[in-house]
C-alpha cells in the first residue's frame, strides 16, 4: 500500500471530512501498531487491514490487539486522570482547534470533554 494511502472506513459519505480524517489517523495508528509489534500473527492482520485485504473488524480476533488496545485505553485514562484542570482544559482546546481546523468538529463544540472524578 502506498504511503499516502488510507484504509477505507466506510463511516459517512466518501467526500466527508470526518471520514477522510477518520481513514488517515486510523491508518496512521495501525500503520505505528504494525511498526511497534512483535507478534507476526497480528503483523500480518494488520497488513492484509492495511493493504484493504481484510475488514478492520478481523483484527478483533488477534489476542494481543485486544492486549495493546486495553493498555493503550488505560494509559489514556491514567493521563486524563493525571492532568491538572488547567492542563484539561489546555489539551481539550487544542483538541478542538485542531479538529475545527480539520472541519470535523463543529465551531464552538468542545472536545474531548473533560474527564472528572466522577467518571
């Protein structure tokens, strides 16, 4: 697959933004994944998903997918739950500046929203 080219969600419309920014981070993450795996089961997965052989969903069925997306959930929640409300609210703007300068978040929206004690 050429480097500039992006896995196929299907998600909206093919011309929506949302989609195309979706298909580039998606193969942008899978593409690291792929760099950052030792296991050659899941390597493969992720090539065939990639190269658009395979359906996303069939990397489901890799046990050491669902070991590096639960860790990398929680390594997400544990920098969320670290962050001070200034440094939330800080990474919340630039989130959303950088999604109304993708065209994907509406203007005045915020994201992601702020992770509490609560949640």
């Amino acid at each position: 697959m050429p480097e500039d080219a992006n896995l196929h969600l299907n998600l909206a419309p093919a011309d929506s933004r949302t989609t195309r920014w979706a298909e580039r981070n998606t193969t942008a993450a899978l593409r690291a994944l792929r760099e950052n795996s030792s296991d050659q089961a899941l390597v493969q997965v992720l090539d065939d998903v990639i190269a658009g052989r395979r359906p996303p969903r069939d990397l489901l069925g890799q046990p050491e997918f669902g070991r590096l997306a639960e860790s990398g959930i929680a390594e997400y929640e544990r920098r969320m739950h670290a962050m001070s409300p200034e440094e939330a609210a800080r990474f919340s703007d630039e989130v959303t500046r950088l999604g109304n300068a993708e065209g994907i978040v509406p203007n005045g929206a915020k994201v992601p929203p702020t992770v509490t004690d609560e949640d």
